[in-house]
C-alpha cells in the first residue's frame, strides 16, 4: 500500500481540499458584497462517517460528498463539493444578503480549520518516515 493511499491521509487531502475551495467560495462572497441581488454560497462539509470511514469503523472508501438541496455551486474549475445555499438572509435594499461579519468570521475559522489539517497531515507524515527509518 502506497502513502498515498493510507485513509487517514487521503480523509485529510480532501479535507484539506475542501478547505481551499471553502476558501474560495467565502472569498467570493466577500468581493461580491456590493453586488445588487447577490446571495452568499457555502459548502457543505464532507461527511466521512459514510461507507466505511471512520466513524463507522471500517476502511474507508471513496469519500462521498453531501449536496444542499440538489443544488452545486458553478464551478470555475473542478469542485467536488456540494453547495450550502441556505434560505434566512437579511437582505438590503438592493437585495444583497452578505453580512460581512459574518462572512469574515467564516473565513477566519477556515483558515483555522485548515492549518489544523495541514499540521495533522504533516505530522502523520513525519511519524511514517520515522516508523520506517527515513528520518
């Protein structure tokens, strides 16, 4: 079995992925907060307690990605994650729903979330190589 086939690893690449692209979705509703008729999108976190993964005990599988109400965020490349379009905004005259706080807020325990990722990631690494004398 390669490293990079390992489940703990791949459950954090995708994490980690999913992160990016959080990231760039909560970006774009920042830069749109002017924009008349805009709504804020988000994503809707992987859930990696289904067919097999951890929470379920067994090996994990391909990682299946929840969708929010069917619906998917147009993709400028290849995004795998569903989007979270969810309906309660308080919406401005113009009839832009971005609360800035908000978004702000989000953006902040992203970046959190994700440094949080990349360490684990980093350091399951380093106890492989340490397990197998490469250090």
């Amino acid at each position: 079995m390669a490293i990079s086939d390992m489940p703990m690893l791949s459950a954090l690449r995708t994490k980690m992925q999913w992160h990016q692209e959080r990231q760039r979705v909560l970006a774009d509703n920042v830069s749109n907060s002017d924009t008349p008729g805009f709504k804020p999108r988000d994503l809707v976190e992987p859930k990696f307690d289904k067919i097999g993964g951890p929470a379920a005990g067994g090996p994990m599988g391909a990682l299946p990605m929840m969708k929010a109400g069917g619906t998917n965020i147009i993709p400028t490349g290849t995004s795998t994650f569903g989007a979270n379009n969810r309906g309660a905004y308080e919406t401005r005259p113009s009839a832009n729903a971005v609360n800035l706080e908000d978004e702000m807020m989000k953006v902040s325990a992203n970046q959190m979330d994700y440094a949080a990722a990349t360490s684990l990631y980093t350091r399951s690494l380093g106890l492989l190589k340490t397990a197998i004398g490469k250090r």
